[in-house]
C-alpha cells in the first residue's frame, strides 16, 4: 500500500513539475525582444557569445562535444531548438539555464538582459538559411 502510494505522489509531483514549466514556457514564448535586430547588436552578441557560450556550443554555433560529466551541448544555427525557438524562450533559456538538469547553468547573475537579448539577436544572425 504504501508502495503504491508513493508511486502517486510520485506522478502527481512530477505531474505538478510539468504543469509549472509549460506554464513558464508560455510566458517565455510570450517576451518580446526589445532590442531590435542590427549589425551593432549582433556584434555586441557575438562578444558576449564567445566568452559565455563557446566554451560548450562551439565557436560556429553548431555544438560542442560534451564530456563524461555533460552532455553535447545542441547546434545553435539549425532549425531544432529543444526548449523553444521563440525570442523570448531563447532569453529565457540563457538568462535562467535549462532545467532540471542544469546542464545549462543560469546567466543570470554573470549577463545583463541587454547582453542576453543581444546574444539572442546574434544567435538570430548565425542561423542556417
């Protein structure tokens, strides 16, 4: 019996867990990129880009290798975006890192939201056509 039970609580958490992140997802989808795509944005995302995400996705944007502790870390310029391609989900996967794993760590607290949304404009200009 209180095997079963555990197994309920169990789903119901996970369940519960489910529920807030495609309720967050939503809200991501949802941000609007203030800073409009340009040469100057994207260069200033490229900066930020090669300090604070080519270490693991590569310095093109098309993925890194990973290691036995993570990981490859996906492409960047294709298509397929796992945690949404939205301007908004990009900034939010940056900004608050990939849950529950955290393979992706939270830039939060090491990049300004401009840095972010800067990053996502050059990520914007890298992508395949």
């Amino acid at each position: 019996m209180k095997t079963r039970h555990l197994i309920i609580l169990t789903v119901l958490v996970w369940l519960g867990g489910a529920s807030i992140r495609a309720a967050q997802g939503t809200a991501a989808a949802s941000l609007k990129n203030p800073i409009a795509p340009s040469a100057e944005s994207a260069a200033s995302g490229k900066q930020v880009y090669t300090r604070s995400c080519a270490p693991c996705h590569g310095t093109s944007g098309e993925g890194g290798p990973g290691n036995d502790l993570i990981p490859a870390a996906p492409d960047l310029t294709d298509a397929m975006w796992d945690h949404g391609s939205t301007d908004g989900e990009i900034f939010t996967s940056i900004k608050d890192g990939v849950a529950p794993e955290f393979n992706m760590t939270p830039f939060k607290d090491r990049l300004k939201d401009e840095e972010i949304w800067n990053v996502v404009n050059y990520l914007r200009s890298i992508a395949k056509k």
